[in-house]
C-alpha cells in the first residue's frame, strides 16, 4: 500500500487513517511513500512541526521514483489532457510510483487518480 499525502496528513492529525495504518502494521504490511509525499508534507507543515513529520516518515517504507515513474505520469497527463482532463504532476508522479511498485494507492480523493492500470483504495479523510 502507497500512502498518498492527503492520507498522511489524516494519519499526522490522528484521525481514521492513522488506525487503519496502525492496522497494516499488525497485519505486518509496512506502507510505502514517496519522494512526492515528503515534499508535500514538508511544504505544508509548520517549522515547528517539521522534525515530527520527519519522524513520522523515517516509519515508512520510501518507494523509488525514477526514469519509468516519470514515463508513465508523463503519458497519463497527456492522454487526459488530450481528453479535456487536467491532472497534476504530483497526483500523476505519486500514481505511477504506486504502479512501479505494484501497490495499492490509498487516498482521501479518488477521483485524483483515475490512471488505467492504478489499483485505488479510498481512505475517506477528516471523519
């Protein structure tokens, strides 16, 4: 399971998604992140937040984004664009790490990602 950002910041703020990552854990699934992920935590978390956040992704596995990753998110952004659909760089980079690694994608908004080939799992988020 690849953990996307509005996942972790439930889970930082102690809400559902924070159980059902204690969850994985006990079923002996460490989730994955990635590089995406650290950057939007880091741009959104206050200064004094910060040094909780690194600890908080030091527990996570990092997942690698590379060459193909950026293939993928590349070709993904441009067939929806094609179609009329606007997808972000940082939805579609997260998307093909998930697909890089062969995990699910768990996020708070679904409708972010509806690359073919990606296997979605929605977390609703702040209930």
């Amino acid at each position: 399971m690849l953990l996307d950002t509005t996942v972790l910041i439930d889970a930082l703020r102690g809400r559902p998604a924070a159980e059902r990552m204690r969850g994985l854990r006990e079923e002996g699934q460490l989730p994955w992140i990635c590089a995406i992920n650290i950057e939007e935590l880091l741009r959104g978390a206050r200064e004094r937040e910060q040094p909780l956040v690194l600890r908080f992704l030091e527990g996570l596995r990092l997942a690698p984004l590379g060459r193909e990753e950026g293939v993928r998110a590349g070709r993904w952004r441009r067939e929806h664009a094609h179609k009329g659909v606007t997808l972000s760089q940082a939805d579609c980079l997260i998307a093909a790490t998930a697909v890089g690694i062969g995990a699910r994608l768990a996020t708070g908004n679904p409708k972010h990602f509806p690359m073919d080939g990606l296997d979605v799992e929605h977390w609703p988020v702040g209930e």
